[in-house]
C-alpha cells in the first residue's frame, strides 16, 4: 500500500469497498485487514523524514498497480458473466429435451397396455413349442438308443481283437450320441426349478444307460497302454498297433483341446464338459513310456548284480540301453509325430530310472572293485561316446539339461567307501607282507640281491607295487580319488613303517639273547637290507607325493601323513643296531687296549684286528643302497673313535713319568694313523673322487681327535696346558669338565693348582655349539668314580 493511500488519496480498493453492500461482512473484514497491512507497510517504509522524498515514486507505481488489478477483474467478470449466459442456454434446450421425451414415455406405456393380453397367448405357443422340440428330439434320438447295447458289444468286440482305430471311431460316436442328448436335457433343464429336477433325473438316467461308454473306454484304455508298453518290441516286428495308438492319443488330446476352447470361448457358460473329460491321453503316453522303461530295467537280471557280477549287470544296462536308443531313434521315432520328441523323452525316462537304481546300488555294502565299477560307469562310461556321448544323442541331452546321475553328496561318499575299502585291503596285504619279511629274517641264507648287488627283500616291492597299483587305478576314475588313494597308501605306509621299525627293535633283542648259540648268522645282512628297503620305499614315496595335485593338501581333514619321518626313523634305528652289531664283534678287542700291558708290549697291537673287523663290516656296508652306505661308513669311523676314546676315559693307564706319557702319545698317534689310512683307504677304493669336507668347523672328522688327544698328553710343560685345553674347547666344544679332568689324571703329573686354572678356564669359556657341529664328546661317557670311605664330617658334607 503507497503512502498517498495512508494520506487519504482515491484508491480503488476503497472504492471497491463502498460499493460492497451491508450485507458481506466478508468485504469490510477484508478492507480493515488491507487498511492495517498498509499501516504496517507504510511505517515500516517512512520510518525517518529523508524517505519522504520517496512518496511520489511510491504513489506512481501503487497507481499502475491498482489500474492492473482493475482491468484484470473486469475481464474475469465479464467471461464469468458470459459462460452464465451460455449455461442458461443449454439449460433452456436440455429442458425442452426432457419435455419431449416424458411425452414418447407416456405414449409406449399406453401401448405396452394395450399389448397386455397378446402376450398372455404367446406364452402357451411358447410352451407347445417347447413340447415340440423335446418331442422331436426324443423321436430323433429313438434309432440311436436302441442301437446303443448293440455298437457297445460291438465296440468291445473290435477292441478285444486290437482293432483300435475302429473301435475308437464307434466310441467316439457313442460319446457324441451321449453329450448331444446331455446337452439336450441341459437346456431343457434351465427354464425353472421343476425342469431342472426333471433335467438331473434324465442326465441321471442316461449316465446308467450309457454306463457301457465308460466300461470301453476304460478297456480301450487298457488295450492302447498295453501297446504303448509294448512298442520296443512291435517296433521290430510290427509297428502297426503303435502307430494306431499315437493316432487314437492325438485324437483324443485334439478332442480335449476343443471342448476346452469351446468352453473358455463361451466365458464358462458354453456346453459343460462330459464325464471323464479331459482324458490328457497324451500326458498318459509319456508316463506309460516310462513305466515300460522301468520295467525293461526290471528284466535286466539282479541276481547276479551284487559281487562280481556287479560289472557285468551295468554292461547289461548299457547294451540294453542303447538298443533299445537305437530302436526308438530309427523306428519308434518315425511312428510318432516330431512334437513328440521320443528320443528325449525316452533318454530322459532312462535318466531318472538310472538315478534310482543307481541310488539303490550305492547303499549296498559295496567291495572297492563293484565301487570302481559303479564310479567308472557313472563317470566315464555313460557320457562316452560309447553312451550319451553318442553323436546321434549329444543334441538331445543337451536340449534335455539332465543333471548327474549321482549327486556330488552320493558321488563323495561313494569316494569314500572306495578308499576305505582300499585302506583296508592295502593295511591287510601290508602286514602279510611284514610278516613274509620277519620270516625271510630268520632264514639261514644271505638277503637276495637286485642287479646292482644291493641287498633286498620283497617288502618294498610289494608295497611300492600295492601303492603305485592303487593310484593308477583311482587316476581312472579322478584325480581327486587318486589323492585321496595316494593319502590313504601314505598314512598306512606310515603306520607299517612304525610297526617295521618296533620288529627291528625286537629282532635286536632277539639277537642278543640268542647271541651264544649263533642262530641268526645273517643277522647284519638282513639290518643292511632293511636299510636298503626304507631307500627303496623313500624314492616309490616321493613319487607318490609329487603325484598329489597342489589342491590336495588343502583337503587334508587330519595331520599329513609323514612316512619319510618314519622312513627316516627306521633307517636310524637299523644303523644304530647295525653300529651295536659292529660293538659287539670290536668289543673283545677293546678291552686290552690302553692298558699297561699294552703299552709295555710295543709288539701288541689293537688296531690291525680292529680293522680286520671293520673291513668284514666295510664289505657288508657296500650293499646297502646310496647314501645309507655313506652314512653306515662315517658312523663306523665315528664308532671307532668314540669307543677308543671311551677306552680311554676308563683311566686303564695312568703315566708314572714323561717318558710313559711320550709312549703312549707315540702309541695313541700310531693306532690314529692306521686307522686314518685303514679307512681313507676303504672310502678311496669305492668312490676315488671322495674329498673330505671343505667345512671343517662344521663337520668335524672323527679321526682327528685322536692325534689331539696324543698331542695333549705328549705335552710336556704342564704349565701350558690351559693354552692347549683352549684349543681343544675350541675345536670341540662339547667337552666336559669330567673329559678334561679324566685327561689331567692320565697324565699323572698335573697339580692341583694347575688343575684349578684349567677346571675353571673351561667353566668360563663353554662356547655354544655351532650351527651342523655333531657333539661327539657327548657321546662318550666318563665312568663315575669310586668314593673313597670315610666318616661323614661337615666338611664332606
């Protein structure tokens, strides 16, 4: 609102409002609310002296305002005035419109009374014509009921002959006769409640009249289906009848298709469907197809289907499955229409019938061989080309989309029981094998030996042939079965492996208690070749683990087999016998080595007999297999030393004076020197290229004690022998106190304070051993000494 209306200038809305009437309180509301917002407005906007200068501008532009509203309004009144002109108008006509019509009205009831009476008479006509019709249907359908018992006989005449086309020609035209006069009574019966009473009687009446109707399809039916059964057979012979049947289905299914459109056309309110309809004929061929499958399944003989003769029941299958493929795709197939599809239809009938049966025979408590038939036929066999591999077949199975014929569920477990069944023939031929071994041990003749002179037994050959034998035939039907297989072969492998190495522990004991009766005379040879086995056995193992997928160690449900440990553990604990064996022969010739009468006497000499031992045994090590054969000799060197120095630390000789301890420096480094060349000799002869280690400080050479030993005690200032028990700690840093300490006494003319400074140099050095360093101090043991008698005082104590 401008400032000129606060001031009282001419304003259209005030105008406006003095020409409202008293009577729209509505308008004077509506002015005293502009009026205020107009105040606030101009308050708001003059609120100071200066913005007065604005108030002509203010009063120009409300002006062109109020002008716009106005010419606005009057154009809004006046279309609203002209569409009430134009609605007046329709009015006036639309009244004029009814006037004539209540004038039509009137006349046609005047007329519809006067007619009251004609329609009075055509309601009698009526009835007479409905008379009329029923009398003229029943004369019509006269000829035919009496005719009706006589084309039934006749019917089940042409049916019992398999005259089928005929026969369903005559029923189809009774089911014709019986649905006209239905449909007759139908439509008599929808005029009134007592025509429908009588119409349910009649129907009622001429259901029992054409029962027979009922009785020939129930015979034709049987009569088709049985040929329907029968078509392998008639395909060969005579395809007649089978063709006649398809006909009678399509005719029927062409029957069912048109009372339903006739019906669906009529909105449900068309002719009713007669009893029995639809027959879905064709629906009842394909199962009657499939019931002829099963029971061609059933002819395939099941006596013999259990045991072995479960290989030759599924190869009856296939042959019968495929000729009876071989019939419906050349003949049946040419018998049917192409909608049919016979041959997916029958392949897929097989399908299902071949789940179930199959189902069935993986219940059974199956053999590792009737399981190996089982998964190769289901696996390889029936998608060959030899099968549903078939080029003739390959289109339809895939149009078909027929899943497994075991489900991987049956098809694993089925895995399982095979791989049990193995794991149980396998563990029985293992310990009959293990038993044949314990036997061979006992007899009095050398091992057999391979081409290349090694010894062996048959043990690893059956095992090794058992193993390999299983995962070739499991790699026929997987490689998940042949893992799986290969896993089993190991861990029983390892269980025998375990049970072969607690008989060489038993078969040591044995040994030793019948030592003096010298039963087992080859006692060593049998150790070499159990050695010589576990060599074989190691290298048919690590073929079958390289066999194994990279997959398959994901699926190891338990901890991986480890026959190598236990390969491994057998192999130590022959060796160890072996080395107890090779003791025992050293031992009468131990036990005067070191003494005083064997240093007195220059012309006594140990080491030679040693060494006509050790050759004997040198010669036996060289047939067993590489690198056992190595390692049998390093620990026969390895024995020698540690027994010569165990001889040692038993203190048999203690020196008196220098002279006695350059003696048996001299004597202890002569023995080493022999024996050095004795076995560099031995290593030479068999491998010329031999070298000795280039790492000593990791590997030490047991024949190198020897001269150190002889060197300590040929010393002859004892004040340097902690310069020379240092260098001992350091090449052998297992030595003990009691070593050194034993050491002292053979010299004889240690001090005890000189004894102290060793002693307790040794305690501060004790290095720790080097990574590869072999203890060998550890393996000699200083015999406890002997307490002298004396009263407990608190100083011993």
């Amino acid at each position: 609102m401008s400032d000129g209306d606060q001031n009282g200038g001419d304003r259209p809305e005030e105008a406006a409002s003095a020409a409202v009437p008293d009577v729209w309180p509505e308008a004077e509301r509506a002015e005293s609310l502009a009026r205020g917002a107009a105040l606030k407005w101009a308050s708001g906007v003059f609120c100071r002296p200066e913005h007065l200068e604005m108030l002509g501008q203010y009063r120009k532009r409300e002006s062109q305002r109020t002008s716009s509203i106005q010419s606005r309004l009057k154009s809004v009144v006046q279309s609203y005035l002209e569409g009430v002109g134009w609605g007046l108008g329709q009015l006036r006509e639309a009244r004029i419109e009814l006037r004539e019509v209540s004038h039509a009205l009137a006349k046609a009831g005047v007329e519809s009374r006067r007619n009251a009476d004609g329609v009075l008479a055509l309601e009698m006509m009526r009835d007479v014509s409905v008379n009329h019709q029923q009398l003229l249907a029943a004369v019509s359908n006269l000829p035919r009921l009496y005719s009706v018992r006589n084309m039934v006989s006749e019917t089940e005449r042409l049916v019992e002959s398999r005259r089928l086309l005929e026969a369903h020609a005559r029923l189809m035209e009774l089911e014709c006769w019986q649905d006209d006069i239905l449909w007759q009574l139908h439509e008599a019966g929808a005029r009134g409640t007592a025509g429908i009473t009588l119409s349910i009687q009649d129907e009622e009446l001429v259901r029992d009249y054409f029962s027979g109707v009922g009785r020939l399809v129930e015979a034709l039916g049987k009569e088709l289906w049985a040929v329907v059964g029968s078509g392998l057979a008639l395909a060969q012979q005579n395809p007649t009848p089978f063709v006649s049947a398809v006909r009678i289905v399509e005719r029927e299914e062409a029957l069912d298709q048109a009372m339903l459109e006739d019906r669906g056309d009529a909105g449900g309110n068309g002719r009713p469907l007669p009893p029995g309809r639809p027959r879905c004929w064709r629906q009842r061929f394909f199962h009657v197809l499939e019931d002829a499958v099963t029971a061609r399944f059933r002819s395939v003989s099941f006596l013999h289907s259990r045991g072995p003769g479960l290989a030759g029941h599924l190869s009856a299958l296939q042959h019968c499955i495929m000729g009876d493929l071989a019939t419906v795709r050349h003949l049946l197939e040419h018998c049917v229409p192409p909608h049919y599809h016979l041959t997916r239809a029958y392949l897929s009938a097989c399908h299902r019938c071949l789940q179930s049966h199959l189902g069935q025979v993986s219940g059974w408590e199956l053999e590792s061989g009737e399981i190996f038939a089982v998964l190769n036929w289901v696996l390889h066999i029936y998608n060959s080309s030899e099968m549903m591999g078939h080029p003739g077949l390959v289109d339809e199975m895939e149009s078909e989309g027929l899943g497994p014929l075991i489900s991987q569920e049956s098809l694993e477990q089925l895995q399982n029981k095979y791989v049990h069944s193995v794991r149980k023939s396998v563990s029985e031929w293992m310990h009959k094998a293990l038993e044949v071994e314990l036997t061979d041990w006992q007899r009095d003749q050398e091992p057999d030996t391979d081409h290349e002179g090694f010894y062996l037994t048959s043990l690893p050959t059956i095992i090794t042939q058992m193993l390999e034998e299983n995962a070739r035939v499991a790699l026929m039907i997987s490689e998940s079965l042949r893992d799986q297989t290969i896993q089993m072969g190991l861990y029983e492998l390892e269980n025998i492996l375990n049970r072969f190495r607690e008989a060489l522990v038993e078969f040591g004991k044995e040994h030793r208690r019948n030592q003096s009766t010298n039963k087992n005379k080859f006692y060593l040879h049998y150790l070499l070749a159990s050695i010589s086995n576990c060599i074989i056995l190691k290298t048919s193992t690590e073929t079958l683990q390289q066999q194994l997928s990279s997959r398959c160690a994901s699926r190891f449900s338990r901890t991986p087999p480890g026959p190598l440990a236990a390969l491994d553990r057998a192999v130590r604990r022959a060796c160890r016998l072996a080395m107890d064996q090779l003791l025992l022969e050293l031992q009468p010739f131990l036990q005067g080595l070191l003494s005083r009468s064997w240093l007195s006497h220059e012309d006594v000499t140990v080491a030679p007999k040693l060494c006509v031992v050790l050759e004997r045994h040198f010669e036996l090590y060289r047939r067993v297999r590489p690198p056992c054969q190595q390692r049998l000799q390093e620990e026969c060197q390895w024995l020698t030393v540690v027994e010569y120095v165990r001889v040692l630390m038993q203190k048999r000789l203690v020196c008196r004076n220098s002279d006695e301890r350059c003696q048996l420096a001299h004597r202890m480094a002569l023995d080493a020197q022999y024996l050095r060349d004795f076995f560099q000799g031995l290593v030479e002869s068999e491998d010329p290229l031999h070298k000795e280690s280039e790492d000593p400080l990791h590997k030490v050479n047991p024949m190198d004690l020897l001269p150190v030993l002889a060197d300590f005690i040929r010393l002859k200032d004892p004040s340097m022998l902690t310069l020379e028990v240092s260098g001992l700690v350091a090449k052998y840093p297992d030595i003990s106190e009691e070593h050194v300490s034993v050491l002292l006494d053979v010299r004889g003319d240690v001090s005890r304070d000189v004894r102290g400074t060793v002693l307790d140099l040794l305690e501060q050095t004790a290095p720790p051993l080097p990574a590869g360093y072999r203890p060998i101090f550890s393996d000699i043991l200083v015999p406890t000494p002997s307490m002298p008698f004396c009263l407990p005082t608190a100083k011993c104590a």
